[in-house]
C-alpha cells in the first residue's frame, strides 16, 4: 500500500529585496510556505518551471534630514507563477494500532496497608 501521493501544483509568489538575486530567493523561499498550509505532511517539494508575471525596479533618491547626503537606492519586486511537482504523505490512509501503557513519566506508589 503506498501513502505518498505525487501532484503537480502551480503556486503564484512574490519576493522583495535590493538586489534582483534577493527578490528571486525571497519569492522561491515562499513556496515551501504556502504548500505547507495546504497539505498535512511534504516530503519533497521540486520546482519544475518558472514563469515571470511581472518584475518591476523601483528606484528613488534618498536624503538624510532632506537635504543632506543623497543617495539612490534601488528595490526590485518580482511575482512568479511556479509550476513545482509535490510528493505528500497521506497521514489519514494509514493505519495505527492502539497500545494502552502505563504512564512513563508517573511515579509509583507503593500500596500502604495499615496493621492495627
């Protein structure tokens, strides 16, 4: 009987970050995210294909006090549609037996009988 189940799923993500490379790991590090609050259990999670909706670079002067020291900073933002092959373990197929045991962690008392 085998419990895993292989699906191909397409996931939408979106990163940020000041550099192209920062805004790409961002966005591809989300997919362990939101495949894992759709399934009970993963096991593997492969990236098949990667599709670019948009990419945008956002660039804008920045001043310290306003007037003082400027500088232009850059920020990239980049959503991806990624196709990934998804290997889940189907926890409710399998079967548990049940054992009844003592308390591991109880202590245990002695039976105290009184003489009189």
């Amino acid at each position: 009987m085998s419990i895993q189940d292989c699906q191909q799923v397409i996931v939408v993500v979106e990163g940020k970050g000041d550099s192209k490379q920062h805004a790409f790991a961002s966005a591809l590090g989300d997919i362990q995210k939101k495949m894992m609050q759709e399934s009970e259990v993963i096991l593997r999670i492969e990236p098949v294909e990667v599709e670019i909706i948009e990419a945008t670079e956002e660039t804008y002067k920045e001043r310290f006090l306003f007037f003082f020291f400027p500088r232009k900073r850059t920020s990239y933002h980049v959503k991806l549609e990624v196709t990934v092959n998804v290997t889940t373990l189907q926890v409710n197929d399998v079967t548990f037996t049940k054992k009844v045991t003592d308390d591991p962690d109880g202590v245990q008392i002695p039976i105290i009988s009184k003489k009189i």
